[in-house]
C-alpha cells in the first residue's frame, strides 16, 4: 500500500517523513514524497502524480502558511 504526501519538504511534512517506519508498521504503508515544486492548483499534473503512483493515501500538507501573503493574494491561497 502506498501513500503520497503532497507538501513532503514542509515544516510537518518532513515530521512526517521522518515517521516513514510508523506509517509503514502502522498502516503498512509506505510513503512517496510528492515532486519539490508541485503546484497543487494545476490540476493535470496532481492527477498525472496520482495516476503515476496510484496510492491508497493521500497526505495533503502544502498551503500557504504565511498570513499576511493570503490576505494580499487569496486566489493563489
């Protein structure tokens, strides 16, 4: 079984790749960083990951995590 963690170089995504032995003992799952660079809006390349690494999970970490940057562009956020 296979998860994808999307946002895998972020502050808990690296949490959680560090933790690749609890998923995999817990779940039996082992985990696959989504690509550095990702642009999670572009829905062809998410659905291109998807298929690629057909996972059971997905983990999904990436955001815009700086407020004043959402107030300033809420589309992008």
């Amino acid at each position: 079984m296979k998860c994808v963690v999307i946002g895998a170089d972020g502050f808990i995504g690296r949490h959680v790749m560090a933790a690749r032995e609890l998923f995999m003992r817990q779940l039996g799952a082992s985990l696959v960083s989504a690509p550095t660079g990702l642009d999670i809006r572009d829905a062809a390349s998410v659905g291109a990951l998807i298929r690629e690494q057909a996972p059971r999970y997905v983990v999904h970490l990436a955001a815009v995590t700086f407020v004043p940057d959402s107030i300033v562009d809420p589309v992008k956020t």
